[in-house]
C-alpha cells in the first residue's frame, strides 16, 4: 500500500481532515479570518502585519516606492513588491 492516508489535524482546534486542500481552506476562513491587525485611521483589516504596515505607508503616509510597470500595483516595502511581482506576474510565464 503505497497510498496512506494520512489525518491532517488542525493546530488551532479541533478539526480534521484528510485533505490539505480542505485543512488550508479551514485554516484560511476559521482562523486566519480573524484579521487580528487593523488600521487605525480607516477600516482596513488584515491577519498579517506585514500588509498593515504595506497599508498604512500606502495609504498613510503616502510613501509608494514600490511601483510595478505591469499594472497599478504600488508597494511601499521591497518585500511586498517582490511578491507581487512574483505572484501576479512571473506566475504567468517565464520573462526573458
Ligand atoms: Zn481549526
Ligand atoms: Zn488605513
Ligand atoms: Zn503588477
């Protein structure tokens, strides 16, 4: 048998699931829905901090340092740029 099943158990409570799809999919809307960083100058939510900070230089304080030639995407980090870069636009094809 080459095939095991394997139980995938969910680190924040008690769910399971054989599928990382499904477990992902739990992890994302049950948990990681709850938008822990807020913005406190508008509504604007999100679960990772990073993306608050990205937000706040953005909308804020105005600093876009970032700006992609593809689209309107703007970023004040490199590292919030780079992947947008990565996974919006190197996802389609590879540049050469
Ligand atoms: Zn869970
Ligand atoms: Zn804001
Ligand atoms: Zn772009």
């Amino acid at each position: 048998m080459q095939q095991e099943v394997k139980h995938r158990k969910c680190t924040h409570c008690d769910y399971q699931t054989t599928y990382k799809s499904i477990m992902d999919r739990h992890i994302n809307s049950v948990h990681f829905g709850k938008k822990s960083h807020k913005c406190t100058l508008c509504d604007y939510q999100t679960a990772r901090k990073y993306y608050l900070t990205d937000h706040m230089n953005c909308k804020h304080l105005g600093i876009r340092k970032y700006k992609c030639n593809q689209c309107d995407y703007q970023a004040a980090q490199k590292g919030a740029f780079t992947k947008h870069i990565n996974s919006v636009h190197f996802s389609m094809k590879e540049h050469k």
